[in-house]
C-alpha cells in the first residue's frame, strides 16, 4: 500500500527532539501560549521575513482573525478562489462578509489579477489569493492593483508554508496572511494549530487580542475575541519541523520533479512551474482527461490518489443559492480532469517509478 502521505517516516528524523521538548512542557506545565509558542513565533517571524507572527488554534481561525483584524465586516465582498478549500469562503463568512468568487488559471490553479480587477465593486474591501498546491501566486501585480483600490491582501498559506516568488516567502505581502499547521500540511503540527503573519504593529496587536478573549492585560477585555490559542506542545513539534522546512520543501520538489520527467510523453498535464516562484508541492496535481480510469488502476494496486477537489465552492451545496448563475468554465473544467498524486518528503524515486508504471500503463493500452 502507497498512502498520500507518510506522516509515521517523516516523525523518525525528529522523534528524540521532540519527545524531550514534549516531555520538559509537561514538567512545567507550561500548556497554553507557553514558552514554546513564543519562541516558535519569533523563528517563524524570521523565517517568514515578516514583523510579527501570531499563533492560533488551526488555518481556518488564522484567516478568520487575520480578516477581522483587517476590519472585513458585515455587507463587504471579498474576493477569492472557488477552487480551494471550504475554510477559505468559511473564513470570509465569519466575519459576514460575502467571498466573490472568481476564475483561475489553468496552469497555476490560482487567481490573477486580471480576473480579480473585473470583480471590484464598491463593496470590495479585501482580495484572499490562495497559493493552491503550494503553488505561489504571483503576488506584483494583485498588490498593486489592492494598493490602487485600497483594498488588503489577505493570503491564504495554508498549503504554502516555504513558498518563495522571487525569493520573497508566501505570507510576507500581504497586509496578514494565514497559515495552517493541519498535520498533513508542509509544516505539520500533531494536531489543530495556524499562524496568522504581519508586519503591521497595530493588526498584531488586535491579533493577540482576538486569539485571546479580546485581552491584552489578563482578566481586562477590550473586544469580543476568540479561545483560538496555540499550545505548547504543538510548537514544540513545529520548531523541530521548521528547522527542518527547506529540507523537507526540496525533497517534495525533487520527487514532484522526477514524476514530471517519467511522464513527460504521457496524455495528461503535470504541474506548471513558471521559473519564478518556488513551488512546494503540497500536492502533486495533474490533469487528464481519463482521469477516473487512471485513479481505479491506482485504487486496485492500492496506491493512494485523491481529488483535490472534485466541487468547486460556488457549486456546494451551501453556496448553490449565493452563487446561482455564475459560471467560472476553468475552474469547472479542472475540477472535472484534476487528480493528486502521494507525495511527501520520505517518498522514495522507487515508488514514484512503480506508480508512473501504473498510469502508463493505463494510458498507453
Ligand atoms: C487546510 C486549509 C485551510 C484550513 O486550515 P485548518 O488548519 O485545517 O483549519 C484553509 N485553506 C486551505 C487552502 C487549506 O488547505
């Protein structure tokens, strides 16, 4: 059996580093926002290249409160991807704003800036660019289209985590930017935790605030906030981990390159790189047409493959309504072609050969 993912090969490299961290928050009983997550805040700050990075309690809570901290409300729109995950639109909502969802582009799965222009009403305060796959969105062009219509960029990261365009990581542009530390993400937690990341002083300051209660000065509430903290524990794992992040990233690149080389004479498309930006491969996504006959092959040989994701967000169930009428043809046509590969950074050039051997031979019958 191939899985997705192997989370247990990856835990060996860090095992006594982070059993002995495990074990010392224990014996201080430091559970909450402990000296750990401080420390992890200050390392991912200056890993990221960012002023101020803020832990919580998972993804869809960073890009929530990196949102209301940014002042997204009641009646705004905010526009973003449909070809995403739930969290994304689920964040957008929270703070009763409405995700306008607009097209991708069919080599990167990301949004542009051309489609995002389009969308501007003058209700749209904020612009969420998702780096789907791990893939970086360009990120020149969208901000200074929000800078000219004043509106904040707010990244979605959870799949990016080490992503660099021009050697600028992902979650560094925006006005804040979220990140998820879902344990099968690029920098995985054991268990719930995000990040939210920004270089402004006075959002940070909100942000500490919102993750906790609405409290600056314990037991004194200047707003109404969240229980959406980072524990110890889990920043003991991430500090292993970020240590180990770039590492990590080139493993999953050079297995996403070596797929792309054997199946380079195959009908179907692998990942686009545009030579700019670092991808980090959070997902080996390709496109093809026989696609379903390609993944039961997989599926009777027990190699682990996946749709990510087989519904757009403005044809789920709880956006049907909302979004009656729009038509977005190339998130549509890759939702109906698009199909994941295993890939993590303990995957063997082996095992990729023996999976490529599958869908060739499905696709050259
Ligand atoms: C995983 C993910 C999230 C949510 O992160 P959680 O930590 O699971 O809450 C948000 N957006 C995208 C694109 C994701 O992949």
């Amino acid at each position: 059996m191939i899985p997705m993912v192997n989370l247990k090969a990856q835990y060996a490299d860090v095992k006594d580093e982070i059993e002995q961290g495990i074990a010392e928050t224990i014996a201080n009983c430091s559970f909450i926002l402990g000296p750990n997550v401080q420390a992890f805040e200050k390392e991912t700050a200056e890993y990221l290249g960012v002023k101020h990075a803020i832990g919580c309690a998972s993804g869809t809570d960073a890009l929530h409160l990196a949102l209301e901290a940014e002042g997204i409300t009641d009646g705004d729109e905010v526009i973003t991807s449909a070809f995403t995950f739930i969290a994304t639109a689920e964040a957008i909502k929270y703070v009763g704003a409405t995700p306008v969802f607009v097209d991708i582009d069919e080599r990167t799965f990301n949004i542009t800036a051309e489609k995002i222009e389009k969308a501007i009403t003058p209700k749209t305060k904020a612009v969420m660019p998702v780096h789907l796959f791990g893939q970086p969105v360009d990120l020149s062009a969208i901000k200074a289209l929000c800078d000219q219509h004043n509106l904040k960029l707010i990244e979605d990261c959870a799949q990016s985590f080490g992503a660099r365009i021009n050697g600028v990581q992902t979650g560094a542009i925006g006005h804040a930017s979220g990140f998820s530390f879902f344990p099968s993400k690029n920098l995985g937690a054991f268990g719930d935790g995000g990040l939210v990341v920004t270089n402004s002083d006075k959002t940070a300051k909100m942000l500490k605030m919102l993750r906790n209660h609405g409290s600056d000065v314990r037991y004194y509430h200047d707003v109404i906030g969240y229980n959406s903290r980072l524990d110890d524990i889990q920043a003991v794992v991430l500090r292993a981990k970020l240590k180990r992040i770039d590492q990590y990233n080139r493993q999953r690149r050079h297995a996403a390159h070596l797929y792309s080389e054997l199946m380079a004479d195959l009908p179907l498309t692998t990942p686009y790189e545009d030579g700019i930006g670092d991808h980090v491969y959070h997902q080996y996504t390709l496109l093809c047409d026989r696609r379903d006959q390609v993944m039961q092959a997989l599926q009777d040989k027990q190699i682990g493959c996946a749709v990510y994701y087989p519904v757009p967000l403005h044809q789920q169930n709880v956006f049907k309504q909302e979004c009656a009428g729009l038509s977005l043809p190339v998130t549509e046509s890759v939702a109906a072609r698009c199909f994941s590969l295993p890939i993590c950074p303990s995957l063997e050039d082996e095992t990729i050969k023996e999976i490529v051997a599958v869908i060739r031979a499905v696709l050259t019958k």
